[in-house]
C-alpha cells in the first residue's frame, strides 16, 4: 500500500460582509485566508495532487467567485463558519474523499476549521 500524506494549500481573497442579529455589524471588508487540507496515498511518481492543479482549482472555484464579493450575496449568514462550510461544499464534487479540512482564518489567530460533519 502507498503511503498517505497530509497536503495544505493556502489561498485567498478580499470580501465584504454584515451580520444580523447577536452579531450585528455593518457591511466591512475582509482579507480571508483559508487553507484546504487533503489527504490520500502517493501515486507511483511520488505525489498526491500537482499543485499547479490544486491552485487552479482554488482560483477557478473559490478565490475568483468570492473576491471583491458582498458574501451576503452569496452565502447565507457569511460568518466565518458558514464560509468554511461553503468553501468544503464547493471543492466536495472535485476532491472527493481527498477533502480532510478547510480551514478559514477570520484573524491571524482566530479561524474555523470544517471536516465534513
Ligand atoms: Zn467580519
């Protein structure tokens, strides 16, 4: 059996948002990071995924839909979490059960992390 690595990729985009609510904030902006997290068995020559791949899919799928976005236009109750769960149910279809994690940092310290549940 080949063995099983853990990838991260890191990749981002600027966007607005406002809450409702408990959380009640007007519309602001954004520099989301996020990373995906993949995991699964190295093929004969080595890798798990080219990342060249990997950045276009992150680009095409997430990082041109949501960039310069108001993301209450896209995502219901766009707080971090819900866009966590956004960006999982996004590349789901393509990754299959590669998919480990996404992760989105709101702040250099303070982020969400979905795996699928
Ligand atoms: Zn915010």
């Amino acid at each position: 059996m080949n063995r099983k690595v853990n990838l991260s990729k890191t990749s981002g985009f600027t966007a607005l948002h406002s809450h409702e609510g408990e959380l009640k904030e007007e519309i602001h902006k954004h520099d989301f990071k996020y990373e995906i997290n993949l995991k699964g068995e190295i093929n004969k020559e080595g890798f798990l995924i080219d990342f060249l791949v990997l950045n276009k899919i992150l680009k095409d799928n997430v990082d041109d839909v949501l960039n310069q976005k108001i993301l209450n236009t896209i995502i219901e109750m766009p707080t971090t979490e819900n866009l966590a769960i956004w960006i999982w149910e996004t590349l789901k279809p393509t990754f299959k059960d590669l998919l480990c994690y996404v992760r989105v940092f709101e702040t250099h310290d303070a982020f969400i992390t979905y795996c699928g549940e």
